[in-house]
C-alpha cells in the first residue's frame, strides 16, 4: 500500500521519472573566431540545452577552457543535472585549447618578463574570452547576463587568474586541480594582494586530487589563503578527492562544484509544497540568474494535485487558482481547477470557473468545450 501512495505522488507532481524518456539531447556546434586579440582563429565547440531548439528561453553560459576534451562530459553533467532539476540548463561554451598553444594560453608570464604596454600568456588569452568570445556568444546565441568560468590543470589555473584579474566577469569559477605551482607559485601572491584588499566577488570552487606535493602543497596554501581573509562578496568551498588521480578528477569535481554552485537550486523532494513555498523558490532561482522565472504551469498543477490528494482544501486551491491567473490560456490549467472544485464538493464554484474558461479561453474547439461540460456528468 505504502508504495502504491508513494508511486500514486510521484505521479501526481509530474514524476522526475519522465526525464528518463526525453528523447532530446543537447546540441552541439562548432564555431571559429578569426581573433584580432591573439592573430590568429580559434575554435569553440558549443552545447546547446536539449531545449533550446524549441523555445525562445534564455539561458545562463558556462565557459570551458580545454572545451574539445572537458566539453562533452561537463555538457552531459549539466544535462543530467538540469533535467533533475538539480540546476539550470545553460549554454556550454567549450574553448579549444590546442596542445601547441596550450600552456601559452593558459598560464601566466613570470613577473620579471611581463611588458607593462601588452598582455601576455593567460592575460592575454583572457581579453580574448572578455573581448572576443563573450561578445560573439551573446550575439548570436539567447543568453541570460549570468556566465561561469571552469578549467581543469593549466585550465584551473586560467580560471583563477580570471577571479583575480577581472573580478565580476563571471559569476561563478570552477578551478579544478589548479597547476598553482607555476612560476614559483606566482598566482597565490596576486591571489593574496586581490583577497586583502577585497577585491574578489562571486563564488569559487576548488578541488584537487590524489597528487604529487608539487600540486597539492600550494592548492593547500591556496585554501589557506581564502579561510585567512573571508569576504562577504565570495562564497568558496574547497573539497579534496582521495580516490582520483590528476587525469580522473576533472568528471567527480565538475559534478561536485555545479552541485555546490546550485545547491539552492533543487526544490526539495519528501513533501509537497505550498504556492508560498514555490513562489519563494522561483525568487531564489530569479535572483541567482537576474531574471524572472517563474513557477511552470505543471508544477503548480503537479502540487496542487498532491495536496489535494491530501484533502489540503485551501492549499490546493491557492496554488490552482494562481495557476489559472497566470496561465489562462491554458486548457489543463482551467481543467485542473474546475476538478478540485468538485472534488471538495464546491458545485458552485465549479460551474462559475466552468464559466471563466468558457469566457477566457480563445480558439476553444467543441470537443474541448465539450470536455470540460463533461467534468460535470
């Protein structure tokens, strides 16, 4: 019986189990910019959410340094992820970091070789991101003003360059066993000046592995570092993976930091939840990524069923009747409501919404309006 009740809510909220069917899946593109930053062209790989093609929804981006190799594993994350609700869809903007200019790309000029007048090395390869990249994928893809930055080894480390040279630009960091080793440790000295002086803004997250000292004495250092000057404008969480090795942990930390990243983001499971409960979840969700959304059509309705299925009169109501005035000109939406009148033996409210439905929905077939006359019989 217990498993009955509990496969009976499951489907009543829409069941999560429905994700196992989409057939549809995240597309890839590639793209090339002729780049007047570095003189030469580059290549980009690009994962576009399984819903993009078919609707006009905006979408907040991740960059990826190392794109052709991290891109298909942290697209397919992020799919996973967001189809269980755990975060958002986004755009997947993979940056080709080729090996013959890989380590000019992504790590910094040694101090004593820097020329003040030009950019160099991973400076360099930054203004390409800001100036060229950026621009391009805002241009010609629906993106929402929230962007993240992940890389993994050298990757790592351009990504916490990035933190330190142009705080702000992105929202989020993923630096995933960061080689902060480099030039003598040269980051953690600009990582320590940016953190005492407060500098730094948004939210980062680090790992390491099971590595050689030369990688995890200055990521420890580097830990260090942010516990010893806190910030209130940067959220950070470190975590170490014992059992992976410098070229396994890229797949366990990606999944770990977009889990920490969107920890806000799942609406908890065991219960159901009120119009409050949900309207308050949207807002969270509408203020991470700096846009209104808001509550789907189904997971009103979805809810809305479970606490009727609980005999909750007013709960159920509140969140039909929002449903209703936020989507009127959904049939399923009327439909739904008119039924919970009836179901709580309110034939009077029934009949009036039947009214309203009748009244507001345009293009209303007579099969339709034969169906929702039917309610009744």
């Amino acid at each position: 019986m217990k498993k009955l009740v509990y496969g009976l809510l499951l489907l009543i909220i829409g069941s999560h189990w429905n994700s196992w069917a989409a057939t549809s899946l995240p597309v890839l593109q590639e793209q090339m910019i002729d780049s007047a930053v570095l003189g030469e062209k580059r290549n980009m790989v690009i994962y576009l959410p399984a819903s993009y093609q078919n609707s006009q929804d905006r979408y907040p981006v991740l960059y990826l340094t190392d794109g052709d190799i991290q891109g298909p594993h942290t697209a397919g994350t992020i799919d996973y992820l967001s189809k269980f609700e755990q975060m958002p869809p986004m755009i997947v903007v993979g940056i080709v970091n080729p090996p013959e200019t890989r380590a000019r790309d992504l790590t910094l000029t040694p101090s004593e070789k820097q020329n003040p007048n030009q950019l160099e090395n991973a400076d360099r390869f930054l203004a390409f991101v800001e100036k060229e990249v950026i621009p391009f994928v805002k241009q010609n893809y629906r993106t929402l003003d929230y962007q993240m930055l992940s890389g993994t080894s050298h990757g790592g480390q351009f990504a916490i360059n990035a933190l330190v040279k142009r705080p702000g630009l992105f929202n989020d960091v993923i630096a995933i066993s960061p080689s902060l080793y480099w030039n003598n440790q040269q980051l953690l000295a600009l990582a320590e000046q940016a953190l005492k002086s407060e500098q730094l803004q948004g939210r980062l997250y680090v790992s390491i592995a099971n590595e050689e000292p030369t990688m995890t004495e200055p990521y420890q250092r580097f830990v260090d570092l942010l516990a010893r000057y806190p910030s209130n404008n940067l959220a950070v969480a470190s975590e170490t993976f014992s059992n992976e090795t410098h070229n396994t942990t890229v797949l366990q930390g990606q999944y770990a930091g977009l889990k920490y990243l969107f920890s806000e983001w799942p609406i908890p499971e065991g219960e159901p939840k009120t119009l409050a409960d949900l309207q308050a979840k949207f807002d969270s969700r509408s203020k991470l990524l700096k846009t209104d959304i808001m509550i789907p059509q189904d997971k009103a309705n979805g809810y809305a069923g479970w606490l009727q299925y609980l005999n909750r009169q007013d709960d159920a109501l509140a969140l039909l009747k929002w449903s209703r005035a936020n989507y009127p000109q959904s049939l399923n939406a009327h439909t739904a409501l008119i039924k919970a009148y009836l179901h709580f033996k309110m034939p009077e409210d029934a009949e009036a919404a039947l009214k309203d439905a009748l009244k507001t929905l345009s293009e209303l077939s007579p099969e339709q309006k034969a169906q929702l006359e039917a309610l009744f019989a």
